[in-house]
C-alpha cells in the first residue's frame, strides 16, 4: 500500500532506468522463443515434484479453495488500511458497516470482471480485520486470502505483540496460519511484513524473526513491503540469517526503487518479483511494466512475476485514501497484456503465478 511514504510520491521513473542492465525490448522471434521456453517451466517444474497452479490448495477466509478453481486473481490488495496505525489511540475507530459495504460494492465489480482470487495484504498493526474479510468473502463470493504477520515498526507494534520475544511471536504467526486468527477459526495464508525506506528497525527484527521461524515451519509464503532495495536487502539478510526458503518470499513493490537487474538477481534465487502499482497514476506505468514483462520472460523467469494494483478500498484517515484502482489491471492493462504476448501469458501471470506463490503453506493441512 503506497500510503504516507516516499513512495507515494510523485516519482516517475526514466524507463531507460527501469530498464537498465540490458533488458531491453528483445525482436519478435526471439520473444516468442523465449515466451515457449519460459511457458514449458511448469512442466519442467511438475517433473520435479514442484507445485503447478492446478494441484495446490490455498488457504481462503472460508475454507480451503483447489488452484483449478481460480479464473483470475489480484495478489496485492487491501480491503481496509487504517493508516493511523496501532500507536494511534483511534485505531480502527470507524463505522465498519460504512467499510463493509464500501469493500462489497468493489469487490463485486472485480467478480463482474471474472476476478475470483483477491489476496488481501493487510497484516495487523496497520487495520487488518479478518471478520470484515470473511462477511466481504460470503456477501460476495469472492474467495480471499487474509495475511499474519505484523506491519512496520514505525506504525506501533500492537501492544499484545511489544514484549513478545521471536519465538513467541512465531508461535502466534503459526497459530494464525493453522488454526485461526482471534479466535474465529479464520486461517490467514501467508505472512506479511514490511520494511521502513531507511531500513529495519530494532523491533521489525524480531517481526522477521519470528516471520522466517514461522514460515520455516508452516512452509508459508512470506510477502516484504519493501519498496527501496537497500532497505529491501538489509531485510531478506535478516530472514536468510533463519534459513528462510526464498522460493516462498515475495518482494512487493518492486516497482519503486528496482532495475531489472534486481528483479533477475533475486528471481534467480527463487523468489517472487511483485509489480503491484499497475493502476492508474501508477509506478512505472503500464508501458515500462510491458517491458519489464517482455524481459523476465526473455531471461526465462516468467514463472516468479506477479502483477497487481495494491489499491485499498477503505482508508483511515480519510486524507490518506490515494486514487489507485483495482478494476484497472483487467479493463484497462490486461487487454495490452494480451495484445502484445498473447491470453497464454495473461493466464501466467495472473493466475498461475498467483496462486503457486500464495499457495497453503507446504507444511498446513
């Protein structure tokens, strides 16, 4: 979520930089080849005894949901951000049938585009509320994926958390992702933490922590807000330190501060590279996400992006609601999507992708 950051301001990036590393376009033959090998990955991966988007399961606020039940999926979004943070004495002070009916009428739009996949990136200490997810969920349809895990430091730490050490908030995370959240058998299916600009603080290394230690023992995905790459590094150091299995990570807003040469780097290793900003007013803009597109499959990694538009729905305070939109991915980039790589890709990247690297955690049952 962009939020009130540095990187909700306006920073229009120089393609040229995005693009930097020798990423650029690639002619039509040689895409095409390369779009074949990268579309033959899964298969490959199958025969090694790797996850396709068919047999997995995910972990939904109503229950588990197959992968092959999944037409098209959105895998940064937020029902609900209270941006004035667990530190702030009003928080989640707001009239939640006002939320509730504001997230069902979204929510339903995005069903009328044949969205049925919504993974909800709203961790606690920044307004996740899993009893409003899962009323949105049955009023609607839409199958979500709710997150455990804990927001930035800099926004409070919920006090039942503060003087918890890593290994008793990883036995929470753990709880969360087995048996529930709260208390209501509502079953979070990943872990979201987040990273400041300048990089942890104290208090976030033990939300890492306890991240990894969990993740490590679910087999749960881990998502960082990690919108500048040195911060974003400082971070992952942190959670290989656990011997966290970076095939499970992904680094969300990518968009912001990473040259191609970093979404490859990292993708090498395993990891997921989300480009959450295609949205209106968006970072870097739907023509440089098409080259960006273009290049990871070039360098074969097609099968480690993710595209979303990380928009909130409801927002506290008020002042802090920013323009992006959900419905924009598929009415306004998905069909440029498709006319420049074909329905094969759109599929790829969102659904396939989607739902590997969101699935129920290797260790759940």
């Amino acid at each position: 979520m962009p939020g009130p950051d540095s990187h909700q301001q306006d920073r229009t990036l120089d393609r040229r930089t995005l693009l930097a590393g020798g990423a650029g376009a690639v002619v039509a033959a040689g895409l095409t080849a390369s779009l074949a090998g990268a579309e033959s990955a899964p298969a490959q991966a199958g025969r090694r005894g790797a996850s396709t988007h068919e047999n997995v399961i995910l972990e939904t606020v109503t229950g588990p949901l197959k992968g092959s039940e999944v037409e098209w999926g959105l895998e940064h979004e937020h029902l609900f951000v209270d941006f004035d943070g667990a530190k702030d004495p009003t928080y989640q002070d707001v009239d939640w049938a006002d939320v509730t009916g504001a997230c069902v009428n979204s929510v339903s739009e995005l069903l009328g585009q044949g969205v049925n996949l919504f993974v909800e990136y709203t961790p606690a200490g920044v307004g996740r509320n899993v009893r409003l997810t899962r009323d949105v969920s049955r009023q609607t349809g839409m199958n979500i994926v709710c997150a455990s895990g804990i927001y930035r430091a800099s926004f409070g730490i919920p006090p039942e958390f503060r003087d918890m050490d890593a290994d008793e908030l990883a036995e929470h995370f753990v709880r969360e992702l087995t048996l529930g959240v709260e208390g209501t058998g509502i079953r979070a299916g990943f872990i979201k933490i987040a990273v400041d600009d300048d990089g942890p603080k104290p208090a976030d290394e033990t939300v890492y922590r306890a991240a990894a230690r969990a993740a490590n023992k679910t087999g749960c995905t881990i998502g960082m807000h990690a919108p500048v790459v040195d911060a974003k590094l400082a971070a992952l150091a942190i959670l290989e330190k656990e011997n966290f299995d970076l095939r499970r990570f992904v680094w969300a807003h990518a968009e912001y501060d990473g040259t191609i040469d970093d979404y490859k780097a990292l993708a090498k290793r395993g990891a997921y590279i989300s480009l959450d900003a295609v949205t209106v007013g968006g970072v870097p803009g739907d023509a440089a996400v098409l080259d960006l597109v273009e290049a990871m499959f070039d360098a074969g990694l097609g099968d480690k992006l993710l595209l979303s538009t990380d928009s909130t729905i409801f927002v506290k305070p008020p002042t802090s609601q920013y323009g992006y939109q959900n419905t924009y991915l598929f009415r306004v980039f998905k069909p440029q999507l498709d006319a420049r790589f074909g329905e094969q890709v759109s599929r790829k990247l969102l659904r396939d992708n989607v739902v590997i690297a969101y699935r129920r955690g290797d260790n759940v049952t």
